[in-house]
C-alpha cells in the first residue's frame, strides 16, 4: 500500500475523566502534529460525537472518526464508527459482537499493557479483526509484542498516540490511502488490511512522569477505575 495521509486513532477529550483537552484545541493542533485527524475514543462515552458536524464545519479539511474506548471484564477495547455506547463492564467477546451488530470496528487497546491491556489469552481469541499495535503510551516493549501478535494471527495493524494532552497528538498514528474518505471508508480499509501503523512509544521518563499523572487522577476519583 502506498500510505495516503495519517490519523490519529486513540484521542481523550475533556469527555474522558483523565483529560481537560477540548475538541476544538485538538482540532487546532492537527495540522502541527503531521495528521489529517483522529478518532475520538473517550473513555466509555460518546457524548463528544455531537460536536463532530459542527467542528468539521469549522475546520473543513479534518477528517474525525466517531468511536470510544470501553471498558470490559477483560480490558479495553477500541470501538471505532459507533453511534452509540455500548454497555460498560460487559465480557469482550459480548462488547465486540455489540459493535459489530452496529457496523462498527473494534479493535484491541494496547494489548500488553499492565493496566487495561487484555493480556495474552485474550489477544489470542478475541474475535477483531485489527489490534493498536503502536501506543503512544505504551512501552515499546509491549507495543513489539502486540506487533507480533497481530502478525502471527493476521490481523490489521493501527497506532494511535493515547494522548490526553496536546503534546500527545501524533506522537502514534495510522497511515490510510488516499482514496479513504469517509468514515465507511476509513473502516473498511482496517478490514481489508490497508493501513500502516507508525509512531513512537513512551520512553522510561516519559512513562514514569505518566504513571506518576495516572496515579494522582486515580486518587482524584476516588480510586475509581476507568
């Protein structure tokens, strides 16, 4: 595949607990981060999706894929072209059938990671058809072994940054042709294994001053998960 243009497919917004970013400041920050835009993957709501029409209107060459980051028994999973949420707490394998039954994709959410990820067992079964391969916030480390995994079952490949913070944005994406131009498009070039993860994953001072945030907002809820 020739690589057309890059999107972003793991952003938080001020919809998510654990960011303050606006959409319109994530907007901004699009044509400085090197993408064409991102999936807006708040944690367990989509609440932000009503203001995707009117922020596309104002910056007309964005391209926002509507999804969210859910919360299963298992780990997080990434929903991308729903309208709707899917209900929260529920095992995986029900969770991914629900997005598929609403023409959705769901996709494995930093696999390996030691919070959240789904792990090696569930990697292994779970009935998706891509896994986020490239994590912004992920060791690379955990970002290689999720690589391998995806290899092994032949699976298609994203990279999102995972950014809560500006300077997040791009940090990892994904590479799309040229001629996907819609969302139906964006979500059928995954299926058909056409698109190119890339990026950088978290580095040690990166991930310490990260785990240090993550812990400080856990504290913050009350030690209420996400």
């Amino acid at each position: 595949m020739i690589p057309g243009f890059r999107l972003d497919l793991h952003v938080h917004s001020s919809y998510s607990p654990d960011s303050r970013l606006t959409l319109e400041q994530i907007a901004g920050q699009v044509p400085y981060a090197g993408i064409r835009g991102f999936a807006l993957t708040d944690h367990n709501t989509v609440a932000g999706h009503r203001e995707i029409p009117g922020l596309v209107e104002r910056f007309p060459f964005l391209l926002v894929v509507p999804g969210a980051e859910i919360s299963t028994t298992e780990g997080h999973l990434l929903a991308y072209g729903i309208r709707e949420m899917p209900p929260v707490g529920r095992p995986i394998a029900e969770t991914i059938e629900w997005v598929k039954s609403q023409g959705g994709e769901a996709v494995l959410a930093h696999p390996f990671r030691f919070s959240h990820g789904v792990g090696r067992g569930v990697a292994e079964r779970a009935h998706v058809g891509a896994v986020e391969v490239r994590n912004g916030h992920s060791s690379a480390v955990a970002n290689a072994r999720a690589e391998l995994l995806a290899a092994r079952r032949s699976l298609a490949e994203t990279g999102g940054s995972d950014g809560h913070e500006l300077a997040d944005l791009g940090r990892a994406f994904t590479e799309f042709p040229t001629e996907a131009v819609t969302v139906d498009d964006l979500l059928e070039a995954i299926r058909r294994r056409r698109v190119v993860p890339g990026g950088q994953s978290l580095r040690w001072p990166g991930r310490l001053r990260w785990g240090v945030r993550t812990a400080g907002l856990l504290i913050a809820r009350g030690f209420r998960p996400i």
